[in-house]
C-alpha cells in the first residue's frame, strides 16, 4: 500500500520497514483479535496524554487477563519515540498494540504470555492553535441499526482489535455521505460514534452519555470535559434517546485524531457549527499548543 | 512454538515453513479481527463436510461485507489439500482463514478488497470407528457470566476472528476443573459453547437450542441433527433454560475436533454418559469412516 511506503514500524523490540513489518499467523491477536491498542497522537514530537492512554491500556490487557505481560510504561513510551524519531516525524499518529501473542493449544488463553507489540505510525499536520484539523470537513452523522454489544458480552471500556461492531455500523454508511456511524445501545440509549465519543448541547449544557452505557471512556472525552468545566460551562452526563440528539443546538464529536469535529448533520437534521464547540476546539487547541511550547 | 516445529502452512497462495507465516500488521485481520474462518476435519486425506464448511464461510464473508472477494470453491480446497500434503498428513485439523487484508484508510472498510488467505494444519487421530477422540475425557461444563452479544450488535452466524466474548467466557474457568464454558444470552436461555454447540436429552428427546437463538449453527450439530432423525430420535430445537439442561438425562457437545463429546457435569450437577449419546457417537464414527473406505 502506497501509504506506508517508506515508513519504519516497530515490532516486538525492533524497529523493521513497514513492508515487513508482520506478526505470525497463529499470533492470537490475529486468530482472535486478542490484543489491545491505543491510537495516540504526537504534537511536536510529544505523546499527548500518555499517562491516559497508558492507563487505559492496562485496564484493557487487565480485562483481558494479561495485564502483568504488559511492560513498563517507560520501555512502551520508548517504544513509541524509537518509531516516531525512525520516520523524523514531528507531527503523527502513533498506533501501540499488545496482543497476546502465540501461545500453544486454543481458544482458552494459557498462563504464559510472550506479547507481541507493535507500533504503526502515519504523519500528520501539526496541530494547535498554529495548526489545522486532520478532517476537511464536519461530520455526518448516521445512527446505525447495529447495535453496542451488552457489556456483560463485551466489556466496552476495553480498546481490542475486536473491532467488528464498529466496522458493521461503519458498512451502514456506503452509498450515503455520513462518515461515522452512531450507534444505540440493546435499550435505544446513545453511546458513541464507531470511533468517537459524542457529545451535544441543549438547555445550555454540555452533554455526553455517561459512562454507565457501554462505551469507551475517551480520552479526549475526558480532557473536552475538563475543559468545559473549567471554562464553568454546565456539563450533564446521562442516557440519552436519539430524540435528544435530533433536538439538540450542537454536536459535536472526539477522538485522538480528529480531536473536537463539529457534526452538521445526524441523519435528516442538520446542525449549525455552534458556538460552545467552536469554543472547545479553540481550547483544545490551546492544550494542545502548549505541548509545542515545552 | 515446538508444536508447530516442521510444519508447512499456506499463507497468500504459497507454502510456507510455519515458523515464517505471517501476515502483515496492517492487515485488517489483525488490527481489528477482520476476517472469517472455517475449521476443518481432514480424515484419511478427505476434508469432511467440505461443503457445508464452505458455504458458512461464504455466508461469513457476506455478512462482513466481502464475499465477493472470495476465491472459488476449487481454488480454497485447492490450497487446504496442498498443505495438508506438504505436511504429510491423512488425519488433521486445517484452519482456513479470510481477511480483508491490508487496505489504505481507516475503519471503514474500502471496496477494493485483495483478502489474505491463511491455511494453518495440524495432527490428529484417525478417526471413525476404527480411530481415537481427540478428547481423552468427557466434558466438565460450566455455565459462564459472561453473556453472547445480542444479534443485533454480532452476527452469531458469522464466524469471525472477533473471538473474544468465547475467550472471556473461558477465562472464566481458570482454577476449575471445567474445559468449556456454556453461554447465556441476554434473556437468559443457553445457546452453546465458547467453541462447541450444546445437545441435551430430556423426555426422551434430543434438544438443542434453536438457530434462532444467537449461535453459529455448527456443521457437526448440523450432522447430528440428520444422524438422530435418519435413526427416528424425536429432535427438538427450541430455547431452553439453565435448569433444563440440569434436569436433562444426557449432556453432550459437538464441534469439528470434539465431534460428539459426552458432559459428565455442569457446575454441580452431575451427569452419566447415556445411550443417547453413545447412540450418537457411533453413528458419527460410521459416517466418518466412510470418507476412509472412499
């Protein structure tokens, strides 16, 4: 693929041309999706929120019962350096996996784990006050008829490479202009986006559905939220119906790449850029800007 | 892994050393489970129930949206009895898997679909009447708190690397003496093993969850199926609760490998193994031991 050509990963300790960079075929992350990963985005050669991203990582590998086959957070932090500073990267996207690598016998995971990590890089805009958004446009919005799985299924603050809900909704879109799917959970409540967290505005507030609902627990989430707190603008997590949503005065969505990305339009309704997400992008900028600063 | 020392596998359209099979980090198998897979039964050099394997797979891939990337029916079979000859073997599992291989982008799956296509063998037993189970001992069974994800968020019928719900599920039995985990769905009724489908007999009846539970409708319970009413056992496939199969007279599994494996407990409930199941075995040795005289 023409995008990575040229590029230097990183696989189990070393760094390897994209081109060959390549795990074993009864590696359990490929045979069952038997991995967690973080997406983390690097501004001038910094890892933004590192210690969340971490955090989460572990949360993820402690679900799934490998937590201690983690390795320290400064060898996986050096880990992601040796690949950005391999591609002279000052601005991109880091992806760090840890699967469970290849164990002998089945489905059952066995008690010795030899992880296999990997991470994959791709350069992008600087970001900040002085930069631009990875996105050309704001987001359309389809709420999709697949549906977030219960959690006593799958747990939804684990980040895997069981990624097939998010890619079934995904597949909802072709043939529309919509570029994430929304999807509700098994009792019609919003969650989040295939790869994005969600948020609106109504009755001047900030809202985002909870945590309680079976989502993933954002990291940039997190920081929009504190943001807006900061700023004192009221903020509500709860459990909201799509009809909230279709009523509301802004929407916008979050993650690591796209950071806040106004949403214009959430299936037949369209929305205006508001002013309380243009302000919150404005101060994630400025987060984001003091990382070029330091 | 010693297990795979001196094996062959096929990996893209050529035979590869085991030890050097690989796929690419990048591809969609293994950054998200994107891919479906067919286990295989190979006795006497004939690959059972070729098939009904084949169109699962297809419907797999149809679900996932690149069935049309598929190689034909002759071009996959093709690939398992190569490797299953490089290897030398007239008993064997394959494992033959699809993905959607690498693509540009991100999630959203794109349709140009160039899919990598992974054939993985290994020894087993003859089989039929004159072989051995792969299985030394009958099935110790527990019923897991994790729970099968609701049609609507994973296709139950598709058989994909997303694989981890069965892995959380067996986790479940570590410091147990159980080696499969049954799972609810979410209102409660059984639907099958992490990697097997459930039979039980009650009232004088062979019953297993209806397909219209969330299950994958597995090939050998497809076999067993026929084998009991070519034989006029009543068949009753319906939804049932925990306390119908401990009530039950008989408990059995069923899958590729396992073929008919007798339950001698679920959680504390104890179990013989009955002439139903015994019935049933032998019925599948002598329909297995024709593919040897063929």
């Amino acid at each position: 693929v023409d995008e990575q050509m040229g590029l230097t990963y990183h696989v189990d300790g070393a760094l390897v041309p994209a081109e060959e960079a390549s795990v074993d075929v009864r590696d359990r992350g490929f045979m069952y999706g038997d991995a967690g990963f973080e997406t983390l985005r690097v501004y001038g050669g910094t890892v933004f929120a590192w210690a969340a991203h971490v955090d989460r990582l572990e949360r993820t590998l402690s679900t799934l019962g490998f937590a201690e086959a983690m390795p320290p957070c400064d060898d996986l932090r050096d880990r992601v350096r040796a690949t950005v500073d391999a591609n002279a990267f000052d601005d991109c996207w880091a992806k760090l996996s840890i699967s469970r690598g290849v164990q002998p016998g089945k489905l059952t995971p066995g008690p010795r784990v030899d992880p296999t990590i990997v991470v994959t890089v791709g350069e992008l805009p600087r970001g900040g006050v002085a930069g631009e958004a990875v996105w050309d446009d704001p987001a359309t919005v389809r709420i999709a008829t697949t549906r977030k799985p219960d959690p006593a299924a799958f747990p939804p603050a684990a980040k895997t490479h069981n990624y097939l809900n998010g890619i079934l909704a995904r597949r909802e879109l072709r043939d529309t202009d919509a570029d994430e799917a929304v999807l509700l959970d098994a009792d019609g409540y919003v969650t989040e986006g295939a790869t994005s967290n969600l948020f609106f505005v109504a009755d001047g507030r900030l809202k985002t559905p909870a945590s309680g609902r079976p989502l993933l627990p954002g990291v940039t989430r997190s920081v929009v939220l504190d943001l807006a707190r900061e700023e004192d603008v009221p903020v509500e997590t709860g459990s909201y119906r799509p009809n909230d949503l279709l009523r509301a005065d802004e929407v916008f969505l979050t993650n690591t790449s796209w950071e806040v990305r106004p949403v214009t339009r959430v299936d037949g309704t369209a929305f205006e850029v508001g002013p309380l997400t243009r302000l919150l992008g404005r101060l994630f900028d400025e987060r984001v800007e003091a990382e070029y600063d330091a």
